[in-house]
C-alpha cells in the first residue's frame, strides 16, 4: 500500500507569526477559525515566557503545554491583519436551537464561530 503524500500545505502553507510580548516566533497555519496548527521552534520554546513558567499538571498529559494567552492573542491579531489565512472561512455548524437556547437537544458544538486557537 503506497503512502498518500500530504498536500495540505500546498495550499496553505504555514507562516510565520511572532509573539508580541516575548518575540517567540512560531509558523502558524489556519485551517478553520476553529483549528490553529503550530509549529514551535527550539528557539520560540526558549524565548516563551508563558512556556517556560508552565508547571507539569498531573496525568499522562501532564507535560503537555496548554497554550500561551500572549501568542494566541498574536496569531488572531495576524489573521485580523491578513498575515495568516484562514483555508476554509466557513464557520463551525452549530445546532440554532442549541445556540438561542432552545428546547431541542441538538449536537451542534455551540462554538458560534468564535475564534479557538490553541497557542
């Protein structure tokens, strides 16, 4: 069975955004308003304050950085700029009922488009 090669880059490739309190520079890419790939560079793990402050939580996980606040806050700043380019522009499908409050017990994700990047 022949490996299928990855083109997602082809027509988004990643770019670079740095962090506008400590300088880190990641590559970024948008594939949804919902989905933020990041690529972190020895450097940028270095140069991130946030990181490098994050204590271990418990678990299997527990080594796992949840996110800097600073350059989630950078990368949407570089989207609103135009810097970085969303792929797909669609907002994530959300049940209206679930979202207005109603009564339904819809599956939607209640996201409501909102920005979700995970720095």
């Amino acid at each position: 069975m022949a490996v299928r090669p990855d083109n997602r880059l082809d027509d988004g490739p990643m770019q670079p955004v740095e962090c506008s309190a400590c300088g880190a520079c990641v590559l970024v890419r948008k594939s949804s308003w919902e989905q933020t790939s990041l690529q972190w560079s020895a450097q940028a793990i270095e140069a991130c304050v946030e990181r490098r402050a994050a204590s271990p939580r418990s678990g299997p996980n527990g080594a796992a950085f949840s996110g800097c606040a600073s350059l989630r806050d950078s990368v949407t700043a570089a989207v609103n700029r135009g810097d970085v380019v969303v792929q797909i522009e669609d907002p994530l499908k959300t049940n209206p009922e679930a979202m207005a409050g109603g009564t339904g017990h819809g599956h939607g994700h209640g996201h409501g488009g909102q920005e979700h990047a995970h720095a």
